[in-house]
C-alpha cells in the first residue's frame, strides 16, 4: 500500500514525539514543576498521560502520540529550542530512579526461560508414570462406554498396556539410546541456553545507558539523509512526496523531515555527543 502523507488540515507529528518514541527523550523534567506542567496544558495530556507515553515509546521502540491534542499549536515554537532543551533534560530522566526500575523490569520480562532436560532416570519414570494414568483413565472410560463401543475401548486399553510394558522394559531401545546420548544432549541444551542468556544480555545490557545508546544509534541511522528540500505534491487534499523512493521511506524518515532541518540537526548534535558520553 502506497504510504500517504498527512493532510495538511490534520494535527502534525510533533517534534516531541519524534524525539520520545525515536531520540527516547523525555519530559520528566523541566526548570520548574509549573512549566512543566504548563507545557503538559499545551500539548493536552496529564503529567499521568505523559509518563506512560514517555514509558511506552521508549522502552518499546514505538511511537505512542495516541490522545496527544493541541500539537499543531506548538509548531510555531522554535523546534531546534525545544529539542535542545528536551535533550537536556532526557538526560537527568535516563538516570531517574523511576526510568531505571522501568527499564530493569522490562529486561527482566524478556529474561529467556532455560530449557531443561530430563536425565535419563527422570525420563523413564516420567514416561512410565505417564503410561499407567493412560490405562487407568482407559480402564475408566471403557467401564462407561456404551456397548457398541466396547470392543474398540478394549483394544485402545490394550494399546495403552503394552506401551506401559514398553516404558517399563529395563532393555527399551528408546531408553538405552537416550541414555547413551544424554551426555551430548545435556553439553547441547546447555549451550543453546548459554547463547540465549548472552543475546538477552547484548539486547539488555545491564548498564541502561547502553540500552539508551542503541536507541540513540538507531536514531542517527533513520535520519542521516533526510532530503528536507523534497518536493511535495498534492492530490485530493493529501500530500505525497514528488520522489516515489521518498514514498517508499520509513515511518521515522518522514516524521524527521515534518520535524524540519533546524529541529533533526539538534536532535542529531545532542545524539552523537550523548552517545560519546555513553561509556
């Protein structure tokens, strides 16, 4: 499906949005609780609303604007100003008690479960435990069955006894081979399970900061040519970019060049000198 532009009657993306959801910026902060809470008025949402878009479009990676009213209002302000000072704040944010224990819950939700293993000794006696409820409940369920049905509840029961014969055979081929290669298996599981607790670690380092550094990273990729002197056209009341690979961009591309230059090369400036900062 062709991706649209915005109408020009609609309400804008904000800067501020793009620098929540992409740049992880935040508005937890300002000079003074009451222009904070001023600037909250001017966008439309509670101090309440805010944190949990700021949550969500961080740590999630995706753009939460949903309720935010009044945007367009703000796009007179000089954007480079309110990424600048954004920015500086974002930073006091990221090392809060409350952005912390956000983040480490998260890393904690997404902690992968070890696969476990059962060794052989626990094998046999759970296959064999498995057997005998299997013919028990069979047992059960041909005392009930009606009479036309008898004969094949028998030989359904009598399948069910010689599989528990099987799982309690000391020679099951089955048993021998799994015991034989348990060794291999084991060093296997263990290793795929090592693997997995070092990817969830790389994509949540213990240090936030780092997490904060690949989303600042991924911010710099999306925007580094943004063509901010495109052309637009309009048909039927939409604007579409005159380019067809301009079209074809990311949902982040297109929000950096609403944004505007002014405004995507101070979010860039800050990002590379936080990013350096970021040990």
């Amino acid at each position: 499906m062709k991706h649209h532009y915005i109408r020009q009657s609609a309400i804008h993306i904000l800067l501020i949005s793009l620098i929540l959801s992409i740049l992880g910026m935040s508005m937890m902060a300002f000079k003074t609780d009451q222009l904070y809470l001023d600037f909250l008025k001017q966008l439309g949402i509670t101090k309440a609303e805010a944190n949990e878009k700021i949550t969500n479009s961080f740590l999630g990676g995706s753009l939460d604007y949903y309720g935010v009213r009044n945007l367009k209002n703000i796009l007179s302000n000089d954007r480079a100003a309110i990424v600048t000072e954004l920015s500086v704040y974002a930073k006091q944010y990221a090392n809060s008690p409350e952005y912390i224990k956000e983040y480490l819950a998260l890393k904690e939700n997404n902690k992968p479960e070890p696969t476990k293993v059962e060794t052989p000794e626990e094998l046999r006696s759970n296959t064999i435990k498995r057997a005998r409820e299997a013919v028990q409940e069979m047992e059960e369920s041909l005392k009930k069955a009606p009479a036309d049905m008898k004969s094949i509840f028998e030989k359904t029961l009598e399948a069910a006894k010689q599989n528990l014969k099987d799982a309690e055979d000391p020679n099951n081929k089955y048993m021998k081979s799994y015991s034989q290669n348990f060794a291999t298996l084991e060093k296997q599981v263990k290793q795929s399970n090592e693997s997995m607790l070092q990817s969830w670690e790389a994509k949540y380092p213990t240090n936030h900061l780092a997490f904060i550094k690949v989303r600042l990273q991924e911010f710099l990729s999306a925007t580094k040519d943004i063509d901010f002197s495109a052309e637009l056209t309009e048909r039927k009341g939409i604007k579409y970019f005159v380019n067809p690979a301009y079209e074809r961009k990311d949902n982040r591309w297109k929000m950096a060049f609403r944004a505007g230059k002014l405004a995507v090369e101070a979010a860039r400036a800050f990002a590379e000198q936080w990013i350096n900062e970021i040990k």
